[in-house]
C-alpha cells in the first residue's frame, strides 16, 4: 500500500459544514470540494446561495459542486444555469433521474453542449454510466459520481462496477469518475486501484489519511497502549484472585 502523498487519484472533501471546509482548503492535498442538498440540510444550512458564495471564497478556486434540487427538468435547467454562473470552478450537481425514475439524458446533454460543467450524480449501475457518457459534450469538462459506498451497502462488491465505469468513460477523455459515499479509508486505496480520477469522502475519512502505508506491527503496539492509559485513566480495578 502507498503512502497518501503516492496517490494519483485527487482527493475531495464532502461535506457542508463551512467550519469543516474550511479546514480542508487549509490542506493542499485536497483538490476539490462536494456538497448535496441533504448535508446542507443536516448542516443547518438556511440560504443556499449565500452558503455557496461563502464556500466559494474559502475554496481558493478549486472545484466545487452545488447540487440543483427541482424535480421538473425545465426548471432544474434553469437552476442548473444560476448554478454555474457563480463561479468558473462550479460543477452543477445533476441527478441521473428525477423522482419519478425519468432519465436526465437530454438536459445534460443540453449543459455539457453549452459549456456547462456537470456532476452527473446518484449513479449506480454500469448502464447508468454509459448512458450518461454518451451524453457528455467531448470538449467540456464533466463529472459521473457513482456512488460506491451505497453499492457495497447491499452486499455487491463495488469494485468491478466502478472498473467498467472507467472504461466506459475514456471515450469522453474530459470526463471524470468520482467515488463516491467511501465508508472507510480502505475505499481510498480501491479508487486508487480501479483507475478512479476522484474520491469525495468526508471529513472524518480524510483525517485518517496519514495512517495510509502505517506499519502494522507498530500499529499494533500503539493500540496495544491505547488500551493499558485508557484504563489506567479510568481507574478500573479487578480483584486479584489466588492462582494454586
């Protein structure tokens, strides 16, 4: 295993806590920066626009994605333009359906032709890709978030999935495959493995990323001690017993 500092595979952080983001824009080794209505949400997010303005200035011009949330094509398209006039560096969020299953082929293909730079999100399936690729304009940036964790979430391993999904994307060599919903620091590695170009992880994954390539005999030892100071700190005692 590598260490972090040998990863090819550009690291993103998820999230939508400006605190949080702001202590991943403090670290060059973080290229971009994701968010989704439903973090913003749990963030206590109250002013969409004035959030992204905020996150915006604090990115230093590294990409970010802002999701649209309509439900009807015709005004997601119209969100989707606000979107993408707050800044060069934003990718608009596009989810590969709306709620009623209904393909949102045609209006990427609409966004990715008039220059806008998608984030097709919410994918799962290899025919999803493909047929999101197709739609993608050749000379405008984009990007396919499949959503890996919630794949190995229903017991099917990822990994073959997210392999064939780079396949299928070097016929449009300005699109990118993003990871996404990583459940452990392992899916860092698998991404990398795969020929993934991006991982979005959360914070808390991201922190860990200094135990990448760790020697387990040494980590072993320093667990080892975790557990003698915490109990020694709480004060745990066991009556000796007599041993014949």
């Amino acid at each position: 295993m590598s260490a972090a500092s040998n990863l090819k595979v550009k690291l993103f952080a998820d999230g939508a806590d400006l605190a949080g983001i702001k202590e991943m824009a403090a670290n060059p080794a973080i290229r971009g920066f994701t968010t989704n209505p439903t973090l913003m949400r749990k963030a206590g997010v109250a002013d969409y626009k004035a959030f992204a303005m905020q996150t915006l200035q604090t990115v230093g011009g590294r990409p970010v994605s802002f999701e649209v949330f309509a439900d009807e094509f015709g005004e997601m398209e119209s969100q989707a333009h606000e979107i993408a006039s707050w800044g060069k560096n934003v990718y608009v969020k596009i989810p590969v359906s709306n709620t009623k299953g209904e393909f949102a082929g045609p209006i990427i293909e609409r966004l990715s032709r008039s220059g806008v730079q998608v984030n097709v999100t919410a994918l799962m399936t290899v025919d999803q890709v493909s047929r999101v690729t197709e739609r993608l304009a050749s000379d405008t940036p984009a990007i396919i978030s499949v959503f890996a964790g919630r794949i190995a979430d229903t017991g099917r391993d990822p990994i073959p999935i997210m392999a064939d999904a780079v396949r299928v994307m070097k016929s449009k060599p300005r699109s990118e495959l993003i990871w996404a919903s990583p459940r452990e620091l392992l899916n860092i590695v698998q991404a990398e493995q795969v020929g993934c170009h991006i991982i979005t992880a959360t914070n808390d994954i991201l922190k860990k990323l200094s135990l990448v390539g760790k020697d387990l005999d040494q980590y072993s030892l320093e667990t080892v001690d975790m557990f003698y100071k915490d109990a020694k700190s709480a004060g745990y005692t066991i009556a000796a017993r007599k041993v014949a």
